[in-house]
C-alpha cells in the first residue's frame, strides 16, 4: 500500500484535491470573516468536516481502488 497517495500532491485524485483545496480556501475566508468581517455565519464549521469526508473517502479510493481503471474509455 502506498502511503505517499495520502500527502502527496501529484498522487492525489480529483476527490483529494477539491478537499484540500475547499479546506484552504474555507480557512482563508474563516479567517477574513472573523478578523474583518467580526462574524462567522452559524454552522460554518461543519465545512470543515465536509472537506474531511470528501478527503477520507478520496483516500479510500486512492488507496484501494483499481491502478488500472480510470484512464480508459470504452467506445
């Protein structure tokens, strides 16, 4: 099992990487909110656990899903 498809940027699939990117950006607009903004909508934090999910079941096809499919297409 390859651990690298965990951290990795260029081992990461689409689902990973909208998860890490939705995390980013989430904390980058958390923090306007709280500094400039003086107010963070109700429930904001749930997005946290949002772009967990996605990671987690990301990582659970990234690790355990089939090297050979994805990259083919059938006509």
């Amino acid at each position: 099992m390859d651990f690298t498809k965990l951290y990795r940027p260029s081992a990461l699939n689409s689902y990973q990487f909208i998860a890490v990117t939705g995390l980013i950006m989430s904390g980058a607009a958390h923090l306007i909110l709280h500094y400039f903004v003086h107010r963070v909508p109700e429930g904001y934090t749930w997005l946290y656990a949002c772009w967990a999910g996605l990671y987690v079941v990301g990582s659970l096809l990234n690790l355990f899903g089939k090297p050979s499919e994805g990259h083919h297409h059938h006509h």
